[in-house]
C-alpha cells in the first residue's frame, strides 16, 4: 500500500489540533479512486440481467449497488465514502415513480388534454422542490468516517435561488407578444391554425423580429447560467458535514465566462465537421456512377444517412458538452471547501478530458453499449483522482451533529427521472 | 468555534488513543489489556477471530479503535464491537438485521478498505478485507443473489441463461397474452375516436378521394355488408364486441388495404384496379375484406398499442442502460415480430370466413402474389439488371411486417394454413 492510502495514522495526530489560533500544518489527501473498469463491468452485467429477469423493477436495487460501488471505492483522505441509503424507501420512490409515469402515459394516450396539462403543470412547479429533495436524499444516503451529509436549504430558499425558471417564463411570455405586436400577420396565422384549411401567406420576418428573438435566447441562455450557479452554490453553502458547512467563492461571471469557452468550442467542432463532410462528399460523388446500378441500395443508404445524422448531432455536440462538463467540475472543485477546516484543489484538463470523452463514445459505439461501465469508470476516475483535499489540522476534528436517517426516497427515483445521476 | 469537542472524551485525548491508531491496520497488536480480555472472551465463545478496525461513532470523524469479531447465529452472521479506548465496557452486540453489510466485490482483489454500516451507531472501517470475508464466511453469511452473480461465474452464466430464455417466453407469449386479456378493457368509443383522428390526418396527407365510379363501390360495399353479416359467432374472441363495420374507398399507398380499430376497413383504387387488370374475380377483393375484418374482430390495432407499450417501457428499462440502439432496436425487431403474427391470425380468420360464406380463397392468393410481382417488377426495371430472382434472406424476414407472401399466397390457394387452430 503506498503512502496516499494510509491516513489512518493521521490519527495519531489528532491531539494537535484543537484550536485555530495555533499555526497549523495542512495535509493534502488526494481523492482515490480503487475501482476498475473490469469489476464494475461486473457489477454492471448483474444489474443488467438482474434487471431483465425483473422485467425492470430491479431498477432501484440496481442503482443503490451502483452507488455503493462507486463509494465504497472512492477514498477521502484514506476513508471510503458510505451509500446508506434505505432500500425500502428507494423502492417506494420507484413505484410512485412508475404509476406517476403510467398515469401521464394514460392521460395522453387517451386524449385527456386537461389531466395532461395539469400533470406537465404539477411537474414545472414542483420541479425546484424534486431538485432540492434529490440533493437531500444525495447528501444524506453519503456518509464519510460515520459521518452524514446533509443538505439544509429550507424551501424558501431553494425557491428563491430558483428565480431564473420563473424569469425565463416571463422572457418567452414577453417575446410572444413582441411578435405578435412586431407583426399583425403572425398574430393572423395564429389566430387561424386551430380552423380547418384556411392557409393564410406566411408572415415576413423583420430585422426587428430577429433581433427580438435574438434578445429572448441571449436571456434564456443566461437565466440557465444563473439557474446552475444558483443551484451549485446552495448546494454548496447548504451542505454539512457534521457541524461544518460549505464555503463557495465562485461568482456568476465564472459560470459565463466557462459557457462562453463552450460555445466557441462548439463553433470549432462545427468547422472542423463542416471541412470534414465537405471531403467526404467530394469522395462519394466520385463515386456516384457507381451507385446508380445500385438500385436497392439507394434506399438502404439514405436510411443509414438519416441514422448517422442523428449520430452525427449527438457526435458534434458531445466535446462541447464534455468541455463544459470538465470546465464547471474545474470551477467548482477548485473553488468550494469545508468552513475552515478544508478545501478543494483541482487540475482536471479539460483537453483531456474530451478526448477521454470521445474514446469513450467510439468504443460504447462500436461494442452496442458493452463498453459503456469502462467508459462510466475512467471518467469518474479522472474526474476524481484530479481532485485533492487540503486539510487545515486533521481530518479527525470533524464533529457532527446528530442526524436521523434521512426520509426520502422519491427524491431519488424522481430525481433520476429528470436525469439527475446519483454518480457523477 | 469550528468544531465541537468529541462528546465521548472531554480534554485531552490519552495518548494512549493516538499510540494504537497509529498502528497500522494489520498486524498483531501488543497485548494490551483491553485486547486480552477481549481475547478471552472470544475463546469463551468458540474462538471467534478478532480483527482491528476504526469505529467513527457518527458524532466525530475521529476513529476509536476497536476489535471485531463475528459470531454465527440462526438469523445469520452477528458483530460483536469491542471498544478498546474504554477500559471496561461492554461489548456491543448488532444482530444481523441492524448491520448493513458491505457487498464483497471481487473475491480475487478485495478492496483495500471495507466499511460496514450500523445505521444510527456509525460505521466501522477494516482494513484487513481479505479477513473480513474469510470471518464472514466462517460466521455463516448468506449471501444473495446478486453478490452470488457478482463474484461466481457459473452463477452469472446461469441467470443469463435464464433472462434469455425468459425473456424470450415473455415476449414470445406472456406480452401477447397480456395484450389480448387487456384489450377487453378498451371500450369501442375509444378505438372510433382514434380511428377517426387518424384516417382525418391520412386524409390530409397521402390518401386522396376515390376515383372508382359510384356503381362500382356499391358492388364492393354490398359483397362487404353481405361478408360482415357472415360473421361466425365462434370465431369471435371478444365476447359483446360488436363493431360497426363499414367500408371506405380512398386513393393513394399504392394497392393496399387496411383496417382501423372500431370497424373502419379502407380499401385502396390501387387494389381493385390491380385486380381488374390480373383478370381476378371480386372474390379475391371479398378475402382481402376478410382479413381486414379479421384484424377488427380480434383487436389487432388496440392490442398493438398495448404491446408496443409494453415493450418500450421493459426493453427501455432493462437494456436502456446497455444502449439505445440495443433497447430501440430489441423493441421494433420484437413490435414487427407481433405485427407479423397478427398477419397469419388476420389470415386464418379470413380462410374460416370465406369458407363459411362459401367463397373460394385462392383468387385471394393470387391476388396477394401478383402484387408482390409488380413490386418485384419494378424494382427489377430500376436495377435494369435482372438476372437471378432474389430468394428472401432470413435477416430480411426478420425485418418484414408480414410473413412471406409466397408462403401466405400457397396458404391461401389452399385454403389451410399449419399454423390456424
């Protein structure tokens, strides 16, 4: 065993520290991660089969294994992260889960446009408050050296961070009129699409128009920015572990700034596609006499092509996404801590981390999803092993607070509904 | 004020304490009193093996070193913890239901720390996992089945044997079974209701108004009526399902037909014109009538719904995690397997239906293959070299809607098909 792994020792320091007014030595942990690839793809395949032979409802016990895996590998200054989650509760929030989804299933399949409407109502405002009760269920199913996170934001504050939501409604609700404001016809075709056959000329698009528009995505854009940092930063500010609380220091313009990175990546994916699509249709006109005695084939071909373009979406916003996904994991793990006991260093690269990325996408491709546990695990392992905890004193000063075990359980199960993912 | 002082042990920490954690985790400890007496005790009870580990209370993350041992009882494996900072105290007994215990992951490469979980009391960390699994097995653990799959091979290879082949009954009957059991909870003005928005939406796309003369969809409605009021009782699956059955001529799709749920069969210019020109009689028409009327009695469309509904929503849930493609796909290589299926039932009601009315099935089949030939034709014309005709590949079969027609087409001529009961 190296010297990472043994911070059990550490112990035997404990006596030192008491107090903050004495200048204190800081010890690094780097996070571990001593899983591998091979023995969650175990893990993974038990799930699988497990989860056909139950015609799916082992879908909750699946996910606490998952779960329990990755903590239980994963090493906090030499002390495995514990998922204690209730298994019965994650079973209940399953099944609520499963006849909401079937209820709404029903009601559109039945036509019932009010039961519809009602049940996508419910959802839009309950949805800070499925967030906030995931987080709490997150937070307090993970226990690290006995002691249990927790996630205290009261409602009020979790629907007050949630302003964004209601301000993007009010955005859209002001470009729709704007429109119809800007252009007398729009409103005409509006008017007229719920009659039968009438087939007015469509309405002209205006400068004023675009730039309307223009505005309503630029404010979209920006209250999601404003949504993910307020969301991260509660999540953050309220956490606990024992009796100490989170400390965050990133400010908005970070979040911007990484989004901003993100897209000019995505503009640069976009060329380099373009240049690429543009050689291969020079090849495959070459090639075109070829294919016209072909016949069959024809039509085989244009149903690969509409396949491969869906693929080639998913393909060319996939470094974007993971550039982002690295960027923000950067951001806020090398900017949050533990009051004034510790705090987070990070040096992911985000090229890498694409790259990883990539590789992992052709290989989950090319084996039909068989690769995708080695995938799940590299990332992770990346993304945690570039992760070091920096501790002011000794990792054994943390005192906690009494905590019951936690009530959710369908924060959980609807959390994974909204895709939510319990790792990462 | 950051931290709040260990409730347990107000001042300072004996050195004691620090001495022993710093230990490491193996090893034999030097006998110290607490150790001994925990160790005589142990004798006591059948020589139970003790082994080092950190005890985090839940209240501090500072670690009190303790020995543990397991004992076996009829619930199960049961863990004894003996403080070792505390001179004197009693071990604490968690029977096997208060324990949350750790899942073993690999039996070849434990990990290098396990953690067991005792809820509201802490958790305790060990470091010899090897150990730990040899004492728990010792100790009687039961393991379960998905930890028996996790670190056995034979184990895995037969629960996937096992998903295979049920999964395959499953789908290959139960969903069927189901499908056809819950239909009978969909009332008819359901299915019109459905039937009428998507004929509105075929007529606003690729169906345009008949062109046959008005005389001659009479004749065709007239042989329908006559057809529908053959019925056979006997042959209906649905007990009180009664549709109203009604004929309508559109142009479009090419020589087809087809049926809408609640009653509604729909009968192309393309077929009848396409009879004509083969010479057929009407009576070729009249059991292509048949088997859409088929399709309405037993359901087909309305069972269809159920079916795909089924397979989404369980090849989502058990193969989404493998991939999209691998669930999507499993989904519509099963739905067309239904599809086909519902073929040869619609057949087989259209060959007891025109027996009973009297009328011959073989104009039918004949009318069925001269179609597919025109199909063949004209993808021939567009290859411009002919040459070998070409023999159905079994994958292509697999991806088809409905089963062969050479072989649907003999059935036909025949009047008798294998797979009718």
């Amino acid at each position: 065993m190296d010297a990472q792994t043994s911070p059990a020792p550490a112990g035997a320091r404990a006596h030192k520290v008491r107090s903050s007014f004495v200048s204190q030595d800081i010890e690094s942990y780097p996070l571990r991660f001593t899983g591998s690839g091979g023995e969650y793809f175990r893990v993974w395949i038990v799930n699988v089969l497990l989860s056909i032979v139950t015609l799916g409802l082992y879908t909750p016990w699946a996910r606490r294994r998952t779960a329990q895996y990755f903590y239980g590998q994963t090493l906090v200054a030499g002390s495995p992260l514990e998922f204690t989650a209730q298994q019965r509760r994650m079973v209940m929030g399953f099944v609520l889960l499963m006849l909401i989804t079937l209820a709404y299933n029903i009601a559109a399949n039945t036509g019932q446009d009010t039961a519809v409407g009602l049940l996508l109502l419910a959802g839009a405002v309950l949805s800070p408050y499925i967030w906030a009760s995931a987080m709490r269920f997150r937070l307090g199913a993970t226990r690290w050296r006995g002691l249990r996170l927790q996630f205290t934001a009261s409602w009020k504050e979790v629907y007050t961070a949630s302003w964004p939501v209601f301000a993007l409604a009010l955005v859209w609700f002001g470009v729709f009129y704007g429109m119809q404001m800007l252009s007398p016809e729009l409103a005409q075709v509006l008017e007229s699409a719920g009659e039968e056959g009438a087939k007015p000329a469509p309405p002209r698009f205006t400068p004023a128009m675009g730039g309307l528009l223009a505005l309503g995505l630029v404010l979209t854009v920006l209250c999601i920015i404003r949504l993910e940092y307020n969301y991260k930063g509660l999540l953050v500010l309220r956490a606990q572990v024992g009796a100490e609380r989170g400390r965050w220091k990133p400010v908005y313009m970070d979040f911007v700034k990484v989004w901003l990175a993100t897209l000019l990546v995505f503009v640069l994916t976009l060329i380099v596609f373009a240049l690429a699509a543009a050689l291969l249709v020079g090849g495959t006109s070459a090639l075109l006499p070829q294919l016209k005695q072909m016949g069959l084939f024809i039509v085989l071909l244009i149903l690969f092509a509409a396949v491969f373009g869906l693929l080639l979406i998913v393909a060319a916003t996939a470094p974007a996404r993971a550039y982002r996904e690295a960027r923000m994991f950067r951001l806020v793990w090398d900017n949050v801590g533990v009051s004034q006991v510790a705090r987070f260093k990070c040096h992911l690269r985000p090229g890498a981390y694409v790259w990883l990325r990539i590789k992992n996408m052709l290989l989950t491709l090319v084996t039909l999803g068989l690769y995708r546990p080695f995938a799940r695990v590299s990332e992770y392992r990346m993304k945690l092993e570039s992760v070091t905890l920096h501790v002011k004193g000794s990792v054994d000063q943390v005192a906690g607070v009494l905590v019951k075990q936690q009530q959710g359980g369908l924060g959980d199960a609807l959390a994974d509904a909204v895709g939510l993912d319990l790792i990462g | 004020m950051t931290h709040a002082p260990p409730p347990q042990t107000s001042g300072p920490p004996s050195p004691v304490d620090a001495v022993e954690l710093a230990l490491p985790g193996h090893g034999r400890r030097p006998p110290s009193r607490e150790a001994r007496e925990g160790g005589s005790r142990a004798a006591a009870q059948g020589d139970v093996p003790f082994l080092q580990a950190r005890w985090f209370d839940g209240l501090s993350s500072k670690p009190r070193p303790v020995l543990v041992g397991l004992r076996a009882t009829p619930q199960g494996p049961s863990l004894v913890l003996h403080p070792l900072s505390q001179p004197g105290a009693e071990p604490a007994v968690f029977t096997c239901r208060q324990v949350g215990w750790p899942e073993a992951w690999n039996e070849r490469r434990p990990q290098p720390r396990v953690v067991v979980d005792l809820r509201d009391h802490g958790s305790v960390e060990i470091d010899a996992v090897a150990e730990w699994r040899a004492a728990l097995a010792a100790a009687g653990e039961r393991p379960g089945i998905a930890q028996r799959m996790q670190t056995r091979w034979p184990v895995l290879l037969g629960v996937l044997a096992a998903a295979a082949i049920g999964l395959t009954l499953f789908y290959r009957y139960g969903t069927p079974w189901a499908a056809t059991q819950l239909a009978r909870f969909v009332p008819l003005q359901w299915e019109t209701s459905v039937a009428e928005n998507v004929l509105a939406q075929m007529d606003h796309g690729t169906l345009k108004p008949s062109e046959l003369p008005k005389v001659r969809q009479a004749q065709l409605k007239a042989r329908f009526d006559a057809l529908a009021q053959q019925a056979p009782p006997d042959l209906q699956r649905y007990a009180g399902y009664h549709p109203v059955l009604t004929l309508e001529f559109r142009k479009g799709m090419g020589a087809n037909a087809f049926a809408l749920p609640g009653g509604k069969v729909v009968m192309t210019d393309g077929i009848v014109l396409a009879a004509a020109e083969k010479g057929l009689p009407d009576d070729a028409l009249v059991g292509v009538l048949a088997h859409e009327i088929g399709h309405v009695v037993y359901r087909h469309s309305t069972r269809m719904v159920v079916e795909q509904g089924v397979l989404n929503m369980g090849l989502g849930l058990a193969l989404g995690d493998v991939s999209g493609i691998v669930s999507t796909g499993a989904s519509v290589l099963t739905g067309l397997a239904y599809s086909r299926s519902h073929e040869r039932e619609a057949d087989c009601y259209a060959i007891a239906l025109m027996r009973r009315a009297a009328l011959p099935t073989a104009p039918m089949g004949r009318l069925l293959l001269a179609i597919a030939h025109d199909e063949d034709e004209k993808e021939k014309k567009e290859k411009q070299q002919g040459g070998s005709k070409a023999e159905p590949h079994p994958v292509w079969s697999l991806l088809s809607s409905h089963p062969d027609t050479v072989r649907r087409a003999q059935e036909l001529e025949q009047g008798h098909a294998p797979h009718c009961s």
